[in-house]
C-alpha cells in the first residue's frame, strides 16, 4: 500500500478526483521519465542535469520518489490520498501505468490512472496510522499500519464495525511530532466528534465567537427555531449585522436544500454563517457565492478558528479540549 500527495497545499487535487489521475509535481524533471534508464542513479543524474530549483541534498529525495512513482508502483497496488482540504483519507487503486502528460498539467506532469474506491474521515484512524501517513514524503510506501488502514475502509463499505485500533504502548508506538499543526487539529477534530457532538456543540461555538470579540449566546432555551448562535458587536444586540449561526455536526456534506432553509431564516441586515464538523456539497458552495451575507464555514476551518482563538475559550471547553502551548521551530522562518 502506497499513500501519495497533492502538493503541499492539495494543489493537484482536482487533477486526482476530477480526472481520476494521480500526480507528481514536474517542476524540476519536465519530460518523460519512462525514457530514463529503470535505477534511482540515472534518475538522480537526470536530476542534476536538469538544473533544478531544488537544494542540492533535497535531489536524492525527488528522484526516488519519481522512480518508485514510475517503476515501483503497480497496477492493482493501493494508494492513499490524505486530502487535507476535508480532512479525509480516500483510498484508490492503481489501474495504469505511468504517463507523461504536458499539456494543461499545471506542474503536475506525471502521472497514473487510479480509481477511487472510498472515502473516510481521519478521525476513523488511530494516532499511529495517522502519524505514518503524516510523512513529509508526496509518495511513500505505507508499512506498519497498511492493514489497519485497508481493513477501516472494508469495514466501512461492508457497513460492519471498524476494527479495533492498534494499542499504543511505551517507546514502540510513541508519536514523535512532524507536523505538530496537523496532528492537534486531529486532537481537536477527535475531541468535537466524541465530547461535543450535537446540541452540546452550540454553546462552544458562542463561546468561540466570545473568543473572537463578539457577544454570543446559544438560543437552545430560548428555542430560536433554526438559529443556534446569535451574535453581535453592541452591548444590546440592535446594531447590524447581526450573526445568526447554525452548527451541524456531522461527516457527510451539507446539501444546498440545507443551506437554503437555513438561509430563509436570515434578514438582509444580518449575516448568515452555516457551520458544519463536515463538509459541503458543490450545489451549496455555489448558492452561499451568491449570497453576500452568507458565509459556509467547513469542518477545518472550524478546527483552525478553534486553534487560532483557544486560549480565549471558556475554561470549560479547554478543559474539554486540553491543548498546551509548545515552541517548535520555525522552519519556514529559519530558511529565508
């Protein structure tokens, strides 16, 4: 099993599901790899004869992953793709061989056909699986949690229970943090669908909203049919706009006869903001574009806003929710 990346950013993304093509970036190696001689040193030496844009000691890296990409992966192998935009893992099968495409490839020239097979959020995962597929890597061999990570997805399309997750113990299983952003909004993701999931999920939201400078009440007592959040600016709540929210907390999207109820609710002079812990379905992306005061809010986002505002939440949920501020390296800094 194999899991591969979109870019750094989920750049090629529409490249993956749209065209059902599995991609690696071309920006340093722009021609057909099938023509190079089948070793990772003729792939390294193309490479450095290429000129490329990348660190000399980075080379090494690229070109066998391009290798593996071109002469390693198999037709009827399983690949993993950890799309970051929804926070899901979708799992595909390899169904041809590698192919140099240059037109319209947008950096992302070489490719394999692959058919998705399904689709699940990472909070099915356990903190292991997660850490192995957390690679720095665009394209890697998944080893220790392959079964784990297969046997979720039969589970799931079978509609049986999913396996019980791998028991971490001691030095073995311990996470040593990569990527220190996205293992916490797994925590946070984790922690909302498990502590907060439904009615109770509304008064965190006003509580973030509070974080966020605003006056913010849930409007479960007062039974405010359809809004869950109100929330303003002015001491007396007059003064528009005035921010009427619904919360969903749930994994499937958000369909656009959703988003128009909850719309129908919402005067011109306030603002409309529809949260779900999921997703929307693209019928309710395009009618929330035409809407000025109306405002989708998705399941990462909503985890980014709770990492962004934490440390102003109610004690409550922060106990619900334990975090603790860490200083890691600023690599990003660091290199400039």
């Amino acid at each position: 099993m194999w899991a591969i990346r979109a870019g750094n950013a989920d750049q090629a993304d529409r490249i993956f599901l749209d065209q059902s093509c599995l991609a690696l970036c071309s920006i340093d190696l722009d021609n057909d790899a099938s023509q190079i001689l089948p070793s990772r040193a003729a792939f390294t030496k193309a490479f450095d004869q290429a000129q490329t844009r990348t660190r000399q000691e980075s080379v090494p890296i690229l070109a066998s992953q391009l290798y593996r990409f071109v002469h390693e992966l198999r037709i009827g192998d399983h690949i993993i793709y950890p799309r970051k935009i929804d926070r899901t893992l979708r799992l595909g099968e390899i169904t041809g061989p590698y192919m140099y495409q240059s037109v319209d490839a947008y950096d992302y020239a070489h490719r394999r056909n692959v058919r998705w097979l399904g689709r699940l959020s990472r909070d099915k995962f356990s903190p292991g699986a997660l850490y192995e597929l957390g690679s720095v890597l665009h394209l890697f061999e998944i080893s220790a949690f392959a079964e784990e990570v297969l046997q979720n997805f039969i589970a799931a399309k079978s509609g049986k229970p999913a396996p019980h997750a791998p028991e971490t113990r001691g030095e073995e299983t311990e996470i040593v943090v990569r990527d220190m952003v996205e293992i916490t909004q797994d925590f946070i993701s984790k922690k909302l669908n498990a502590e907060l999931k439904g009615y109770s999920l509304e008064p965190f939201v006003a509580s973030l909203f509070r974080a966020m400078g605003y006056r913010a009440h849930a409007t479960r007592s007062t039974r405010d049919d359809g809004i869950d959040v109100i929330a303003h600016r002015d001491e007396l709540g007059i003064e528009p706009p005035i921010l009427k929210i619904q919360v969903k907390s749930q994994e499937a999207n958000v369909g656009a006869d959703q988003v128009k109820a909850f719309y129908a609710m919402v005067q011109a002079r306030d603002v409309g903001i529809y949260i779900t812990t999921g997703g929307y379905s693209s019928a309710a992306r395009d009618f929330a574009k035409q809407k000025g005061n109306l405002k989708l809010v998705t399941g990462v986002e909503f985890v980014e806003l709770i990492q962004k505002y934490y440390a102003e939440l109610d004690l409550q949920f922060r106990q619900q929710i334990p975090l603790r501020t860490v200083l890691v390296p600023d690599v990003a800094r660091d290199q400039l």
